[in-house]
C-alpha cells in the first residue's frame, strides 16, 4: 500500500529533496494512523483481559504514534530553505527526530518494567479469550508491514529517523509476540508470568531505544561516513581517464539532504591545464548528479616522469602499510640543495593509529635515511576523516 501511494505521489520531474520529503510525509502518516489503530484494539482488549503486558504494549503503539509526529514534523522541518542563520539547511533537524524517537523508546521501556514489577507483587487473574489471539496476530502483522517499509524508505532515502522507527518496529513484533506466547501459557498452566514477562519486554526495549540513540546521534557527533557511500564516490573519480590518484577525502554531513564532499584528485603534472580542470569539474558533476551532494575538488598535479619520486614513494608506502592497509603517503615532492635534499610529503593515517604519528614520522626518516644520508624528511601527518 505505502508503495502504491509512493508511485501515485511522486511525479517524474520531481526532484530529490521533494521526493524525500513526500517519503517522510507518507511514512509518517501512515505511521501515525497504523499506531492509533493499534493503541484502540489493544487497549480495549488488554482492559477486558486485565493483561499489564498487553495494556503497557498498548501505550507503546500510542508513544510510538507520537514518535511517527515527530517524524513527520522533522521531515517538514528539515525540508525549510536554508537562511542566512542556517546557510547549510535544516537537515539535521532530522537527526533530532531521530533522537526524540528512541528517547520516547527508552521512556515505555522504564513505564513498563515499573508496571511490570508492581504486577510481580500484586498478581491479578488473566481473562483468556479468542480476541487476545487475534488483535496479538493483528497487531504482529501490521508491525512487521511498519519495520519493512520503513527500513525501506529509510535505506532508499537516508533517513535515520525511518530507520529508527523500523526498528522501533521489529522490537514491537518481538514484544507482541513474547505476550502472545505468555498468554496462552498462562491459559493452559493457570502460572501468572504476565510481570515477568513485561520485565523481560522493558528491557528489550529500553536496549532498542538505547542503540537507536547511538546510531541517531552518531552524525550529530561527527561519526564517519558511510562506507559504501565513500567507495562509490572513490569509484567515480577513479574512473575518470585523466585520475592519476586521490587523497584528502572529507565527508560533511549537514542533514540527509546535505551532504558535501571534498577531496584531492591527483592528475598528471605534463598535461594541459584547461583540459586537467575540466576533466576536474566533470567529476565534480558527476558526483553531485549521482549521489545528491556537493562536491569539491582540488586538482593535485603529480611529477610522473621522475623514476626517484615512484622509487621513493613506493618504499614509503610498504612501510606504512606496516601500520595500517589505510595508511598512505601523497604529494611527495623532491627539493635538491647544495647539503641535503628535502623529501616533502603528507602522511595519512587512520584515526586509530593517529597517536602513532610521531612514532611511524621516524620510522619513515630512517628508511629515507638508510636510502641516502643526505635525505631530510619534512612530513605533514594528516588524520583520515573517512575510516
């Protein structure tokens, strides 16, 4: 159904961020409405049953339609034009979404073990009838059609909040069915476990909201890129003709929608410079069209015709390959004078081996050492941004 209102919506001139808006405003809706729904069937069915675990899930499905408002709200908010206070957008607005989600996630989770408990020392008979079965099975299929098409829409639009409702989702299915099963063991053994049982489901669900936190806050923290999006943007430079290599790659993330990319595209150094620049705004293009950021680049032209400099460079890449397959060596440059010779170049190394700079630096002077006694290293060491 949500893909069938997806396809009626969305038009083929539209564009990517009106696409994810209508994403989120449909998920959104769909979230609130199917929530409703459920709070409705399980709160009545829960009352008649006197079950503290069907009633705390019932109040789960409520909360969880607050958290698909605030969803809602974070698409429409973050999809404001940026102003001259916000010059990168709204788009993390998104990402607080995301957090006020699996906080109000956490909060069930701890209403429902204090209930869960209070139902430990104060048992009240269970009432088990066909409808416990059936609104159980209900509220289990509609949950499991929420976590699909959430996770999804959030894949295919880069959305943490959706993720995070999808999520939230899959911890429901769980709890329901834990509750389904507790039901009919209590009918057939006369054994109440309705409070141990919400004991266990709270903290189920307090662990999901936990980890829904982390994952959320992660771009508000500065969290690395991810990687598949850092290996295709890798690919699209690579492919380019005239790349000789590529460093300095740094991912800013302002928002699902605004994401800016730069780097270091290392050409040769003999070509022609109007065609070099060229071939540099078209990568530059091509990046921005496919995967929906900005991008800049910086042209880097390389000596390829000196044999010292591939010499050099190869043994200083072996041996920062001790370290770490993600270390590496880029813009090495060779300055002759009349008592040594400076061999000039950057240093990358991973965030954690970063603390080793100092360390791997002299590493590297012996082997330029060892090469020639006349050889002065100047290294700039550099932290990768992207893993």
């Amino acid at each position: 159904m949500i893909s069938f209102l997806l396809k009626k919506i969305i038009k083929e001139d539209c564009d990517a961020k009106k696409t994810r808006s209508i994403y989120g405003y449909v998920c959104g809706s769909a979230g609130i409405f199917l929530n409703l729904v459920l709070f409705a069937v399980k709160f009545a069915i829960g009352t008649v049953s006197a079950s503290i675990s069907i009633t705390a899930d019932a109040f789960n499905n409520l909360t969880d339609a607050g958290s698909s408002v605030i969803s809602l709200f974070g698409f429409i908010l973050s999809g404001q034009k940026a102003d001259s206070e916000h010059p990168f957008g709204h788009g993390r607005i998104e990402y607080l979404a995301g957090i006020f989600i699996s906080a109000a996630i956490i909060l069930v989770g701890f209403e429902l073990l204090g209930s869960s408990v209070d139902k430990i020392l104060h048992p009240t008979e269970f009432v088990f009838n066909k409808y416990v079965v059936i609104v159980l099975l209900f509220s289990i299929a509609v949950k499991l059609y929420m976590a699909i098409y959430n996770n999804n829409c959030g894949k295919k639009i880069h959305s943490s909040a959706l993720r995070a409702v999808a999520k939230d989702s899959i911890s429901d299915v769980i709890t329901t069915a834990v509750i389904l099963c507790s039901s009919i063991f209590m009918y057939f053994t006369d054994i109440y476990i309705d409070g141990y049982v919400g004991v266990l489901l709270s903290l189920i669900i307090i662990r999901a909201g936990v980890m829904a936190v982390i994952e959320t806050a992660n771009p508000l923290l500065g969290g690395a890129p991810d990687s598949e999006f850092v290996k295709r943007v890798e690919e699209i430079v690579r492919e380019n003709p005239n790349t000789v290599g590529i460093h300095d790659l740094v991912v800013h993330d302002y928002g699902p929608s605004k994401i800016f990319v730069s780097l270091h595209m290392e050409v040769d150094g003999r070509g022609e410079m109007f065609a070099l620049h060229d071939a540099v705004d078209l990568v530059e293009r091509r990046i921005s069209k496919e995967l929906g950021c900005e991008a800049v680049i910086h042209m880097d032209p390389i000596d390829l015709e000196n044999p010292l400099i591939r010499e050099i460079h190869e043994i200083l890449t072996a041996e920062c390959l001790k370290v770490s397959e993600k270390a590496n060596v880029h813009d090495l440059r060779i300055v002759p004078g009349p008592t040594h010779t400076n061999i000039i170049f950057d240093l990358i190394l991973p965030p954690e081996h970063f603390s080793r700079k100092d360390e791997v630096c002299e590493n590297l002077r012996a082997v330029l050492t060892d090469m020639n006694e006349n050889y002065f290293a100047v290294i700039t060491p550099e932290m990768s941004y992207c893993g």
